[in-house]
C-alpha cells in the first residue's frame, strides 16, 4: 500500500514491432502505437506481437474494444509471411510462434529481475495481469516462473484506470534523521511529528478515518545505499532491516551499527470499491470454438464470454475467454476458476 512503486518496464507489449536484424529476431522495443497500430488494425502497421497472437487464434474474436475496432486478419498474415521470409522459415505461424517466444523471453527476464534478483522466490506468489493482452501471455510466464497461480482481475483491461478514479485519497511525508536505530525515543517523537504533519493534510471530517503506515530508508554505517523496511514496531527494526539485507544480498551482518537514514509516513483513505458489473443476458458464456496454436500444434479451444460466467464457474483450457477490454488465454493443462471476488484465478491442473 506504498503511494510508490519500484517500477520496471520492458518493450514487449502487444504493439511492439517484430523484425528481423543481422539475422536475428527483435521484438520491440520500437512500438507500431496505436496509429498506425499492428498491421491487423488495417492501416498499413508493420508486424507485432498482436498480429502474431490473431494469427495464431488466441486472440479469437473478430474485432477489440468492445466491437470497437476491427480486425483484419488477412493483414496480420501477410505482415507475418514477410516476416517468415526475412527468418527464412516456412510458414507465417512459425514466424509467430518465434515472435511470441521471443517477447515472452523479455517479459519473463523482467519478472525475475523484481522477484529473483531482490531474493524474493516467485513460485510462492500469484502472477497479476492486466492490460489488453496481459492475460495472453499469463500462463506461459507462470510455467516459466515456476507460479502456481495467476488473478486475471476484473475489467483487467483498464485496471489501471480503474485504480486511478477509485483509489482513496493518499498523502506522505518525510524527514531525514540519519539516527542509530537504537536511538528509540528520537526516532519515536520524529515519527509522531511526522503522523500529525499527515493527518493534518487531510480534512477535519476524513481524520479519523486514516489509515498510516510507517517505512523506514535504513542501511549498515559506511554503506551507500539503503534499503526500505517496515518501520513500526521500532524495537525490531533492525531486526527487520538484517533479514531484508539476508534475503536481498544472501548476508547479513548483525554486528553492524544499524542507520536510518529516512523516515517515512503515509496516510491514506479506504479505497471505493468498484460497482459490480452486471452479467449481460445477451450473451451466452460459450460462444463458440477456435482453433489455436499451442506448443507448435493446433487445438480446439472453447471460446467464453467473461460477464455471462457465473461465480464458482470453472473453465478448463485450452480456451479463450474474452472480456471488452482484454483476453484470457487458458493454456492446456490449466483452469480457470471464476473467484467470488470478481477475479479469475487460472491454476495449473496436478499431474497424475
């Protein structure tokens, strides 16, 4: 619940261009955007990741955005033949299948360096994805990840958005102390300071109602860099600190004089929760088959419609389920499983 986020970011996403340079192939980090877009949106875009998904079926409808913009197929196998011309393969679903390895390659080298490179093991998390195609992707990255679960959220292809207009007002504050962490009572009376500097950015009638969460910026005397820890209770901090500096670097030294460098306080208002989106009755869950490349083979997936899945519903892939905003790929061998809060959590089925 940080008004922060350490934010990594890689060009692989469905408008990232595929081409072919000193006989490789190169995915991104140069975007078609969305004009003149992928060569499916039909207004002479060169080949993407998006092209390579229509071509292969996963992404099964005929148009995006709620019927807003369509497709056109035929430009996205072209595009791709040209592509499998300049990778000397024999077919455009062999170019595709390369560009999605090669994006996909990308985007699980990002998630290691938040999760593997900062100590953290991601087989013991839950992937998220959101954004229009965020859910294409999911289970090849969690077979790459070794993740056993992954929350395709509700209205995933405008999550962001969503957040933006229904997230509780938030304030923080900060002051550099540069204090041993031993030093309790000062570091107790600069914290409470910085509480009431908080909760007087807020309204008189919101106080009571805040929320306050405490960080600390603490690093070992003589060392550069710090590292952000929970900062209450202070008697365990440095306790905290060596066993983020363990996990984070592979050691700690609990002789070390402990510093904390920075105090932080964030206050925040409970967020609004999201009306609940309606089922629509015009629409059947399952509305048809695709036929999809998986794995250099072609399957039949059942194709569904997010809204018309009732609570509990269970969706076994392969299968499409599609959403306004964005697409749910369930690669074989996973399911599907519509949670009470709204979310589908896709899990890989046990092996027997």
């Amino acid at each position: 619940l940080c008004a922060t986020l350490d934010v990594h970011t890689v060009g692989a996403g469905g408008g990232s261009i595929a081409r072919v340079q000193g006989g490789e192939l190169h995915v991104g980090p140069e975007s078609a955007a969305a004009e003149p877009g992928p060569a499916c949106y039909g207004r002479g875009g060169p080949a993407t990741v998006t092209d390579a998904l229509v071509l292969l079926g996963v992404i099964a409808a005929d148009s995006l955005a709620g019927g807003a913009l369509r497709l056109d197929r035929a430009a996205a196998r072209r595009a791709l033949v040209g592509l499998a011309r300049d990778l000397r393969v024999a077919t455009p679903e062999q170019a595709a299948r390369g560009v999605l390895r090669v994006a996909e390659a990308r985007m699980a080298a990002a998630l290691r360096k938040v999760s593997v490179e900062c100590g953290e093991d991601p087989r013991g998390a839950a992937l998220v994805v959101f954004g229009g195609a965020g859910g294409l992707h999911a289970c090849a990255l969690a077979a790459a990840l070794g993740v056993r679960a992954i929350v395709w959220p509700r209205d995933a292809g405008v999550l962001c958005a969503l957040g933006a207009l229904e997230g509780g007002s938030r304030r923080e504050r900060s002051r550099s102390v540069l204090m041993d962490a031993r030093e309790r009572g000062a570091l107790a009376r600069a914290t409470a300071e910085l509480e009431r500097e908080v909760l007087r950015s807020f309204a008189p009638s919101e106080r009571r109602r805040v929320r306050l969460e405490h960080r600390a910026l603490v690093r070992a005397l003589g060392q550069a860099h710090e590292l952000t820890v929970v900062a209450m209770p202070l008697a365990s901090l440095r306790e905290r600190f060596h066993a983020t500096h363990e996990r984070r670097y592979g050691f700690a030294d609990r002789d070390a004089v402990v510093q904390v460098v920075t105090l932080e306080v964030e206050g925040w208002l409970p967020e609004r929760l999201p009306r609940e989106r309606r089922a629509s009755p015009r629409k059947p869950g399952r509305v048809g088959r695709v036929r999809a490349w998986h794995d250099g083979r072609l399957v039949t997936a059942a194709v569904w419609r997010r809204e018309a899945l009732s609570r509990g519903a269970r969706v076994r892939g392969p299968a499409v389920v599609e959403d306004d905003g964005a697409t749910l790929w369930v690669a074989p061998g996973f399911t599907a499983h519509h949670h009470a809060s709204g979310a589908l959590v896709v899990t890989r089925r046990s092996r027997r």
